[in-house]
C-alpha cells in the first residue's frame, strides 16, 4: 500500500470487471465486520474505496453513546479517485 493507486477511467468505472470488484469489496468489508475498504488492501492499485457505517448494528453502544462518540450511520458508497483534503475544522478525534 506505499506505492500510489491509478485513477479509473470512465470506461473502466462501468466496466463489468470493476463492477464486479466493488461486489466483492462490499461483501469482504461487510464480512470483516468493517466501515471501509480500499482496493490497494486487496491487492488492486486503484483509486476505489467502499464505506458503510451501520454504527448501531455493528457497536453495542446505545444511541446516547453512539451520539457521544459521534459515530452515525452512513450508507454504502463507492469514492472514485477520490481527493482527500485535510479538514478545516478541528476534530476532538484528531
């Protein structure tokens, strides 16, 4: 995971095969149990990351502590050649 990840084409994007690999990502994130894979994690050098956060489902934390820790549910999404810019606003988690 040190060396840099290739940006899909849009061509590849709707490809069969990256399709595919997104399915498969969903399913081993969702076995782990995880919030998030990235592909460079399995081997595959591309900019392609998978989140979901089911925070009460997956935590036995109850909705006071799951709003304390400021942890909410974030549905299924694939990030395509993502950016990552640092966050103007401060964290209490950074």
């Amino acid at each position: 995971m040190r060396a840099a990840a290739r940006e899909l084409s849009s061509g590849e994007i709707k490809s069969a095969e990256i399709q595919e690999l997104i399915e498969i990502m969903r399913e081993t994130m969702r076995a782990a149990p995880g919030v998030g894979l990235a592909a460079p994690q399995i081997g595959q050098s591309i900019k392609l990351t998978v989140i979901e956060d089911a925070a009460g489902e997956k935590t036995k934390l109850n909705q006071k502590e799951l709003e304390d820790r400021e942890r909410y549910s974030v549905p299924f999404h694939v990030l395509i050649n993502p950016i990552l810019q640092p966050a103007t606003k401060k964290s209490r988690f950074l």
